[in-house]
C-alpha cells in the first residue's frame, strides 16, 4: 500500500446498502423482503454480466428495472410497488461508516473516486442524496466505455483519467467477483467482506480483507 495516489471505490454494496430499498418497505413486503432483495441484486448482477457476454448492452438503470421486474413476479409482490422500490433505489442508504471515512480520506489528500457499473445521474443522485458529493474527485461510470465490470477497460478509466501506474491505485469493494477483477488488472483490491463471506476462485487473492470501511485507515 505504499505508493497510493488513488482510493478508487466501487459504489453499489460497498459504500452504499442495495438492501436498504426493500429494508424500507419490509412492513409492506413482509418476512420475505430480505430474501427478495437479495434476489433482486443477483438477478440484476446476472443481467449486466449476461449482457456483456451478448453485446446487448442497456445502461444499469435499465438493467435494475429489468431484475425488479422478474424478482417482484418471482416473490409474489404487488405490481404497485414497483415505482416505490425503483425510487428508494436511486436515494439507497451509505453505510454507516461511509461518511466519516471519506472525510478522512480526503484531508490525507488523496484522489478519491467512485468506480461503479450505475449511470452518471444514478451516481450523482446517489451521492448529492446521502451528502457525499463534495468528497469524490470523479464518480466513473462504465458508460463512459459501454461494458460493465469485469471488463478491463471499466478499470483503466481511472489510470487514463489521473495518468497514474495501476498499481498506485487502491480498490475497494464488497463484490468478490469485482475484487477479482480490480487485482488482474493491477490495482491494489481490498475486499469489504460486510457479510463474513467466501472468496471465489478467480485467480486473485487479496491481500487486505476488512469487515468495513474503518479498517481502510489503519491499512492506509
């Protein structure tokens, strides 16, 4: 970790709860709300995967109104919920860490950036809404290069952006398959393992695992 000149972080289960829109209309859905989103983001990760490998691309927003749609008939939910859960979708909850974290990351004076598969309104949005947008220097959307990660060319936006190594670059996220994809390509990946869960088998180990974004400080 010496070196680092950016703290790139991945946006959708790592600084902010893709949980938090259904948490918010449990007393509507029931006991089966955090099943259904758990459904909803696997589902919605699938698609974007899947239509990378087509080259079909549609942007995230499309993709997240796609895999609510099969989750809500899958999970028996009422029609008139959709245009609630979409919504909450756009405002989700950071982390509770999240805020005071990247505060003191900044004032260390080091590049911070969002690196993330959501629109540029979906990102802007997200971050206006939680009162974090004076903190991130670039919110890099994979828009920008219309395939979604893993594909390298999502990790080389940041390196092309602040002309720097791939190795000065510290990369953040909960996904493991992102993770993954962060180190083949040459960046310093920290896993946030959030949910004490199993790293896949694809090739790249991290050498920092931490159970939430406080850890960071001291790795840093």
């Amino acid at each position: 970790m010496k070196n680092i000149k950016a703290i790139i972080f991945d946006a959708y289960g790592t600084l902010f709860d893709v949980n938090s829109a259904a948490e918010k209309c449990k007393d509507k859905i029931g006991d089966k709300w955090e099943g259904f989103a758990n459904y909803w983001r696997t589902t919605q990760l699938e698609y974007t995967w899947l239509r990378s490998l087509m080259k079909r691309h549609k942007d995230f927003w499309q993709v997240t109104e796609d895999s609510l749609d099969k989750s809500m008939k899958a999970y028996k939910i009422d029609s008139s919920m959709r245009n609630e859960l979409l919504d909450l979708y756009k405002i989700l909850s950071p982390f509770e860490e999240v805020p005071e974290v990247l505060k003191l990351l900044k004032e260390k004076n080091f590049k911070l950036a969002i690196l993330s598969n959501g629109t540029p309104a979906l990102l802007n949005q997200l971050v206006k809404s939680n009162n974090l947008d004076n903190l991130f220097d670039d919110l890099f959307s994979i828009e920008e290069v219309g395939i979604y990660k893993p594909d390298s060319k999502v990790y080389d936006m940041p390196v092309n952006k602040y002309n720097i190594e791939k190795n000065e670059v510290t990369f953040l996220s909960a996904n493991t398959w992102d993770v993954s994809g962060g180190g083949n390509f040459g960046f310093n990946s920290v896993w946030v393992n959030r949910n004490n869960n199993i790293f896949d088998n694809l090739d790249y180990k991290p050498q920092n695992e931490i159970e939430n974004l406080k850890k960071l400080i001291d790795i840093i």
